[in-house]
C-alpha cells in the first residue's frame, strides 16, 4: 500500500528523534525496549508519515501511537476548545486504559490530555475543552455531542489516531468517526491501529490515509502464541453451571463471559453464594462503578470478575493467566479480544470455552474462522482434567460480601512493575530481568 519506503526499525527508544524528557519518563517508567510495532512504526510516525497498523490487543499499540502524537506536539499550546490531537476509540473503557498510559506522557512535556466518553457528566467534560486540551481522547458519540452544542472544534487537530477501528466498524460508529474525520486539519497526519483489518476498514484507509506505513505484527489471525486454547464439552446447561462455577473458585484471578447483562449479575450472585469474591461487569453499570469494579479485580478484592463483552476491549490487568467463555462467543473476532485479556506481556495463559452439545457445530466454525486449533476435551464439574486445565476446585460454599461498586472514588493501584515497550490498552507488562517477552 505504501509507495514511499518506510523508514527502517529501531531497536531502542534512544535511536528516536524524541524529547529527552519522554525519553527519560519511559525509563522511569520501567519501559526499557519497544515492542516490534513501536520499533517498526516510531520512526516513520515522529517524521509525520500516515500508519496504518495491524496488532493484537497486548502488542504495545497505545504508546506506538501515544509516543509520536506527543513529541510532534510537544512545545505548542491548544486554544480553548481546540485539541491538536485526537484519538478516537470504541469504548470507555479503552478511552480510560489510554488515558492511563499516555499520562506520564503528557506530563512530562506539559502538554494537558482530556477525556470525553459518554456515561460521565459532559459539563465537567465541556469543561476541561474550554481550558484547554492540546490532546483529546473520545468516543465517537460523545464527541459528537461536544461538537453539536459548540464546546468542541476539531478545525485545529493536525495529529488523528483512530484505535481499535475494527470494533467501531463492528459496533456501527463508521458513520460518525468519517463524519468527525472530515472536521479534522485537511493534510493532518492520520494513524490506524486495529486488531483485525478487514473490508469494514478498507474505506476509511482509502479516504483518509495518505500513502501509508503499513506494519503488521501478527500476519496470521491474531492469536499469541503463548496463549492454550481449549474447549471443554459439557453433557448440559446445569453441568455447565457446575463446571463455571469450580473454575471460578480456582486460586488466582480470573474473567468470566457471559451473554447478557442479566446473566452477568445472576452468575456473580450464585458465586458470592458459594464463597467466590465476584463482581458483574457490563453496559447496565454506570462507568464510575465500571470503574471501581475493575480497580477491585486488579486489586484482588474480587477475584471472579464476570463480565459481557464490554470488558473484551480495553481492559488491561497484569497477570491474568486464564479467560473463560461460560457462554460462547458468536463471532470469531469476540473470541480473538476476549482471549486478549491474557497471555498479555509475553506471559502463557488460557482460554477455556464451555460447549454445550448443540454448540460444537458452531464452535468448531468460529474456530476455524479464528485460525486456532484448540485442545478439545469432555468434561465434568468434579473431573480432575478440569482441575489441570484450569485450577478448577470446590468453592467454600460459605457467602461473601464484596463491597458494591460506587462512585466514590477508585482505590490506589498498585505500583506497577517494570516493562517492555509499556502502554495501557495496548500495555504489556513484563519486569526485568525476567527473559520473557514483554
């Protein structure tokens, strides 16, 4: 696609043309190395070229974007309602995660990020725009409304970060990110990243991308290769249940997928019941209690966390070693984020999927859309071959109580260890001097 010649890939972030300060706050950071997309696209992205970038969620995307956006702005300051810069984003819970990472970012070459999701007060968010933002990071329809009521103009963006296009494609939002697009500085420089990059993504390259940088760091279906996939068959839907629920039990963190919203708060309910720190996590929660339900599963104050596929974007936790889909996914690029939540930072992890007899058809499609070649096995609630699997194991069957998630403010996180090519979305931790991929 890219008729200029990129430029070639370094292997340390001090080969960058990059403020020291940025170069000095990743080192604080503990990011020691870049990972190969931000390798491969930061010396093409610092010079101003157009990227377009294919990586899996956990590849180190946010500061492969983050890094470029801020030092190209570095110095300048944004008028009240003005953003130089803009990454759009399917989800809250992304906009946050990439808020988190790009932060220490920001702050070090003083350069003020905002915010602007749905779901929190967009007076507080019209707010932080008329004081001035030289970097914004939205959800489409959010912007949308910014912009419609005049406390928001994106005449002045010259830099566009467009992530996780796929899932905006999926989600219906193409209508309004090409809207926003044609608002931003014509001849500004624009950066896709998406997990998958499929026709849903072709118009938007072809409209809005000029000659661009193309890399790609997993050519084949998106899948880590240090992630194990299996599909346990089960005789019904009250083994089903039964199997979920050992698994939930295990020693250590875990993420449970349902379907619906109500499922959700049901199956935390029944694992409170039976001794399991669990918390729902879905779309009928306000996102300051998404939030706090989240900082309590990195925290270890749950330790279940059951979730729809709100959470299967975005949400980054440190050592998650096994996701579950209690009930299947319908489609394979579901499965492909959902799985994302672990095996992050080079780290092995799991995915394991409860199928029931009429699924296997189904199943068996999605997987091999998915490119993946999972370990198959029959299994019960009590079977010791779950236990292997997954840590699977009685619960206590004494209640818990888990604080309910309020909009009272998140508790601290923990101090976060050091990295490779670190990020917050796309963020992949790994400490050092561990050999393991970050």
């Amino acid at each position: 696609m890219s008729v200029t010649p990129a430029l070639p890939a370094v292997e340390s972030f001090d080969a960058l043309d990059m403020p020291p300060a940025l170069t000095k706050t990743l080192a604080a950071q503990g990011v020691i190395e870049p990972f190969p997309i931000q390798g491969a696209t930061l010396p093409n992205s610092l010079a101003g070229r157009d990227i377009l970038g294919r990586g899996r969620t956990g590849s180190g995307k946010t500061l492969a974007f983050g890094l470029a956006l801020l030092a190209r702005i570095a110095g300048r300051r944004a008028e009240p309602k003005a953003p130089l810069a803009l990454v759009l984003v399917p989800t809250r819970e992304l906009a946050q995660q990439v808020t988190d990472a790009l932060t220490p970012y920001a702050t070090a070459v003083n350069l003020r990020l905002t915010t602007v999701v749905g779901g929190m007060s967009i007076g507080r968010q019209a707010g932080s725009l008329r004081r001035g933002a030289e970097v914004l990071v939205a959800t489409p329809g959010r912007l949308k409304d910014l912009i419609d009521r005049g406390d928001c103009t994106l005449a002045r963006v010259g830099i566009t970060v467009l992530d996780e296009a796929d899932q905006m494609a999926d989600m219906g939002f193409m209508p309004q990110v090409t809207a926003l697009l044609k608002q931003v500085e014509p001849g500004g420089q624009r950066m896709l990243f998406s997990a998958t990059l499929d026709k849903n993504i072709d118009k938007l390259v072809r409209m809005f991308l000029s000659d661009p940088v193309v890399h790609s760091v997993d050519p084949s279906a998106g899948a880590v290769t240090t992630m194990e996939h299996h599909v346990l068959h089960v005789l019904d839907e009250t083994d089903k249940k039964a199997v979920a629920l050992r698994i939930a039990a295990r020693e250590g963190r875990v993420i449970l997928f349902v379907d619906t919203k109500r499922g959700a708060d049901r199956f935390a309910k029944r694992l409170l019941a039976n001794g399991v720190r669990a918390s729902a996590l879905h779309g009928g929660r306000s996102q300051p209690q998404r939030n706090r339900t989240l900082d309590q599963f990195k925290n270890g104050q749950v330790t279940a966390l059951v979730a729809t596929n709100v959470a299967a974007r975005g949400i980054h936790v440190d050592d998650l070693d096994l996701v579950v889909n209690v009930d299947p996914p319908t489609d394979h690029k579901d499965y492909l984020h959902r799985g994302g939540r672990t095996a992050r930072a080079g780290e092995s992890g799991s995915v394991v999927t409860l199928v029931l007899p009429e699924q296997k058809r189904e199943m068996t499609r999605l997987m091999s859309d998915a490119g993946i070649s999972p370990r198959t096995v029959r299994v019960k609630s009590g079977d010791e071959e779950l236990s292997r699997i997954t840590g699977a194991r009685e619960p206590s069957g004494v209640p818990v109580v888990v604080e309910l998630p309020t909009p009272a403010a998140a508790q601290p996180r923990p101090k976060s260890r050091p990295r490779r090519g670190g990020g917050g979305g796309a963020r992949r931790g790994v400490p050092r001097p561990r050999s393991s991929r970050g």
